[in-house]
C-alpha cells in the first residue's frame, strides 16, 4: 500500500545521497508571463450570467466574498468539473498534483480538448512527480494552440524520477500538492480530490478516497486566480515544450469507449444546490516553498493560524495522513487545557493508502490520547457511497477498499478548512498548499454535526483501557459498541512488527 512517491522519498533520506543533480533545467528567460482574464471581461458568460443571478437572488450575497457549494459525493465532484470546462467560454485554469491516465482523467482531458477547440485559453499546472504515465496525453493536449500546459519542479533527465531524487533530493522532495480549476474566473472548484478514478469512486483502482471539495462563486475566485498566476509565473514552473522539445506531439492516447451520462448542466445544478454564501479566506504557501526559500507568513501554516484563530469551545480534525509531531501534540493539549473538545479522524492502517506514513502516526497515539484528543481511525468499506458495479460495464465495476482523504477543521463550528493540507510535518514544511477557510455558522453547524453522527458508525474509536493499553471500539449503525480489539485491526503480526520499527526512526518530516 505504500506509494511509490514516499519509497523513493525514503529510501533516499536512509541513503543520505544529495548529490547535484546531473541534468540541468531549461532556462526560463523567454518564458512568457500570463494573467487570468479578469472577472469583469467574463461576467456575461453562461457563467458569468447564472452566478449573477443567483446572487441577486439571495439577501445574503452583498455582504459576503464567496457562494459556496460543498462537493461531498463524488460523482458529483467529477460532474461538476466537467460542467464547468463544458461550460467555460474564455478561460480554465487547473493545477493538480496528480491527474491518472484512466478513465476520469481521459474524460476531463476530452473535455478540455472541446473547450480549447472552442477557443477557451487553458492553462494546465501539474506537478512532475506523477506525469511519466501521461506524457503523451500531455503533448497532445499541449500541441493545442489554445492549450499550455507547464509543470511544477520537473525531473531532469526526464522521466528518470529515482534518479531525480538519488541526485537532487532537497529539490525533488518539495512538491506542488495544490488543487483547484477555475472556469472563466467566474467559478472555482477548491478541495482535496485530485483527478482519477480513486478520487471519483470509479473503475479497477484499488483505493477509494473519500474526499471532500468546495465549489467556490462571487469575488473569492478572483483570489484563487490570483493564487495560480503566482504559481504559473513561478521559477519552478517550466512548459512542456522546453522540457521535451523532441518528443512527437501528434500521438493522441486511447480515449476511453465507456458510456457516461453527461454531467448536470448549469441551470439544474445552480436549481438543485443551494449556495451557502459567507465570507472565505484562501490559504496556501508562496510558490517560493517548492524552491526552499519561503518566509514564515508565506507558509499556510502560518495563514491558518490567524484566520482560523483560537479556538473556544471544539475542534474537528480530518486528516488522512496525521502525525502531529511532539510540538504538535503539545499545541493541541493547550488548547483542549482551555476547555476545547478536540476530535480526530484519521485512517486506519486497512485504509491508509501510505502504509509508512501509519507509522509516523501510531507512535503518537498515547500521547494524544493521554492529552485529551479524542480519536478515531476510519474502519474498511466504510465509504457512505460506494460505487455500483454494472455487471455490463466492467470497467467501472466497484472497489471494497476505503481510504479517507479529505482534509478538513471545522473550528467553533463556525469556520471551516477545506483544502489540501494534511496534519503533518510534509504539508507544514515541504509541499506547497492550498485551501479556502469560510465563515459560517449554517456551514460549521452542518458538517460539524455530520461528523459527530458518522464518525463513531464509521471508524474505530481509540481509547485507553485501565492498564494504559490502546482499545479499538467499534459501533453498528446505532452506535453501540459490538466489538472490542485489544490489537490493531486488519494488522499481522508482522505489520505490527513493521509499525513499531519504522516508529523508531527519525524520519518524521520526510513523512
């Protein structure tokens, strides 16, 4: 399960190879600059036109920056993707860490072919780590004149990632973990979900991710535009064309052959969901991270911390990969020493995607527990929305894996995170970031309360027994306890085994 980012991320750190990278990068002088087109020029875009009116619809929209739309269900985070591109008529933006070669990703990438061909500007901003598999999608898509598509720290030589790290690790392992897409910067998807299948509950992959979007409309996507302008004309984003100005450009990838029902058109969507508006804050690092040179009030860390502000009465903490680190325990034992509740949800080690990383955490959790946290640990298939298999269809036939991926704070219930950060030392120091903090009490109250009424039906609550020895509660649909594991769930006793020795090591802030 563990991924091959974090292999390599590991075994160089244990080999403590950093040697200078033996490939030089393309130099970036006559790179052009580019801007978003302006909310001004878009506004009597189909977009543009609907947004509009549903805020004069609503009393509540003048004295708010943001319309908010939570992406909860994935099919429906992949739809409304797809009907923003569908729909954009000047301009989409997109930056992703991870965009798959299999069907969701095809399906976008179709899509963002029809819109360049009628004449919508695209800008594609991938980090490099995971573009090997869809590098002639990529030129293809590139070859477009209406399309540029740039990536973030690339690997020199091309394609030779191991050797990238083995060679240049400090620079390697710094990635661009930013998401959002952007039509005619009128709309904003902003979340954790990357694009694939295992973001959207689709076809053959073996993890499922649940996960956890904000559609964002009114003048807060002017700010996120804002925010890839930066990462665009950034020193670590390089055009395709400069890194492999050989490669053929008119090989076109097997599109996908599956039947989909095209997504909701923009009338129904904006009919069938209501927008929360509130005022929302974006948060993310300066692209100056992925270079190593980033002040501390550059960091998202530092951002959340004065816009999410002291906590008074609860906190709700959903995080896939969480290893809050000594410091990080004793933060969150101040603030549950003031009154605050603080609750946890964070994987298992059946559902962690990154097997090593269960590690970093599983050292940490009596400390946790013993400062107050309350802790749960997402059980297997515990997705509220699987897939349906079509026996007809193979290809989107259903997975029983589960991994949690969103990562959300919900504070006071009153101000809420959403966005690509996760509770931990990588996100903190090495991965740039990015996220939307909204003010709203009739959006805190609701996912805070859903969080408190599936949690315990859905995850293991972690407890200490009387000997000081960690116990895992599990809860049938009524929530009452109907099994009590003195052991890890879904773990060998060589797993534990494996846990308890990469716990020993100091390699926390490579995790």
């Amino acid at each position: 399960m563990i991924t091959i980012r974090r292999i390599y991320i590991f075994c160089a750190s244990l080999l403590f190879i950093s040697m200078q990278g033996c490939a030089s990068l393309p130099d970036l002088s006559e790179r052009e600059t580019s801007q978003a087109i302006s909310a001004e020029a878009t506004t009597a875009t189909a977009l543009g036109k609907i947004i509009r009116a549903k805020a004069q619809d609503s009393s509540d929209s003048d004295q708010h920056n943001a319309g908010i739309v939570v992406l909860g269900e994935a099919k429906q985070a992949l739809d409304t993707r797809l009907m923003l591109i569908n729909n954009a008529e000047q301009s989409i933006d997109i930056q992703y860490y991870i965009w798959r070669n299999d069907i969701s990703g095809q399906l976008t990438a179709e899509a963002l072919q029809q819109a360049a061909e009628k004449g919508v500007r695209i800008r594609l901003l991938l980090d490099d780590f995971h573009t090997k598999p869809i590098t002639p999608l990529l030129h293809q898509l590139n070859a477009h004149q209406n399309i540029d598509v740039r990536l973030v720290n690339p690997f020199m030589p091309r394609g030779a990632v191991v050797l990238g790290f083995i060679t240049d690790f400090d620079r390697a392992n710094r990635r661009m973990h930013n998401k959002s897409l952007t039509a005619d910067n009128q709309a904003s998807i902003v979340g954790g979900r990357n694009i694939g299948d295992d973001y959207f509950l689709r076809g053959e992959s073996d993890i499922l991710f649940s996960d956890l979007d904000l559609l964002a409309v009114g003048e807060i996507v002017s700010t996120i535009s804002n925010e890839f302008d930066s990462y665009w004309n950034s020193d670590s984003a390089y055009p395709l064309e400069l890194l492999e100005p050989d490669m053929a450009k008119k090989t076109r990838p097997n599109m996908t052959q599956a039947t989909y029902q095209p997504p909701h058109e923009l009338e129904s969507f904006f009919k069938n969901n209501n927008i929360t508006w509130a005022n929302a804050t974006v948060v993310s690092d300066s692209p100056n991270k992925v270079l190593g040179n980033i002040e501390e009030e550059e960091r998202i860390t530092y951002k959340l911390k004065e816009v999410l502000g002291v906590p008074e009465q609860e906190v709700l903490i959903i995080s896939p990969y969480f290893i809050p680190t000594k410091a990080g325990v004793k933060s969150l034992q101040n603030i549950i020493s003031n009154g605050v509740q603080l609750s946890v949800l964070t994987n298992a080690f059946a559902t962690n995607d990154v097997a090593i990383v269960h590690s970093g955490y599983a050292k940490y959790r009596k400390r946790l527990l013993n400062a107050g946290v309350r802790l749960f640990e997402l059980r297997p298939a515990a997705i509220p929305n699987p897939p349906v298999k079509d026996d007809e269809n193979p290809t989107f036939s259903s997975s029983s894996a589960s991994s949690l991926h969103a990562k959300t704070f919900i504070v006071d219930r009153h101000r809420v995170f959403v966005g690509s950060f996760n509770f931990d030392p990588r996100s903190a120091n090495l991965n740039t970031e990015l996220g939307l903090v909204v003010e709203s009490e009739a959006l805190g109250e609701r996912m805070a309360n859903k969080f408190l009424q599936e949690t315990p039906q859905q995850a293991y609550e972690v407890i200490l027994d009387q000997h000081g020895d960690l116990v895992w509660l599990e809860r049938d649909k009524d929530g009452i306890i109907s099994k009590r594991h003195t052991t890890e769930p879904g773990t060998t006793w060589f797993n534990r085994l494996a846990i308890r020795f990469f716990s020993l090591l100091p390699i926390d802030s490579l995790l």
